[in-house]
C-alpha cells in the first residue's frame, strides 16, 4: 500500500526564494527516486509544502538518506525558521475512489 507524507516547510521569510530554488534542484532528483509517485512542491506565503507518495515503507526509508535529501541540508543551513514538519498520513479512502484518496 502507498505511503502518504505531508513535509511543511518554513523558511526564513528573506531566504525564501533560495529555498524555493533549492527545493526546486531537488526535486526531479527524487522523481528519479525508486517508489516515488508523488513528491510535489506547494507554496504558500510563509511556508512550503510538499505532498509525497510512495509505493511503501521501504521506499521512503531509503528516500530519507537518498542524494536528493543530503544535498538539502547544506543548501538549506541557516535559512529555516525551524524544523521541517513531516507527517506520514494513512489513507482513509471514501466517496469516489478516484477523488477520495491521493
């Protein structure tokens, strides 16, 4: 069964656009990512999001010391407001099964 995960984002408010640019040079490093469905950047004024899908557990473990993530860190220093927020959801489908799950 997929892995759903919801990562907020917060960067300081004058590095934003280095961390949109940081995220954005990561971003098709983990597409290339075995298991990755889904991993898209949202925005929002004050914050990013990023909805991920994986195809397991496994995938996301690996995701989690993959490349794409290591290189982040370096990039990211001393321009996050705090820690990034992950949240691995469960799906509950309902209604339509194309409209009632990611």
């Amino acid at each position: 069964m997929s892995v759903v995960v919801v990562a907020t984002i917060t960067p300081k408010p004058e590095h934003l656009d280095e961390v949109i640019a940081a995220m954005k040079k990561a971003v098709p490093m983990v597409h290339e990512e075995d298991g990755c469905e889904l991993y898209a950047l949202h925005a929002s004024p004050d914050r990013l999001v990023i909805i991920e899908k994986w195809a397991s557990q496994e995938a996301l473990a690996v995701h989690r010391t993959a490349p794409a993530l290591a290189a982040l860190g370096p990039a990211l220093a001393g321009k996050m407001a705090g820690r990034t927020e992950v949240v691995v959801l469960e799906p509950l489908p309902a209604g339509d099964p194309a409209k009632g799950q990611v």
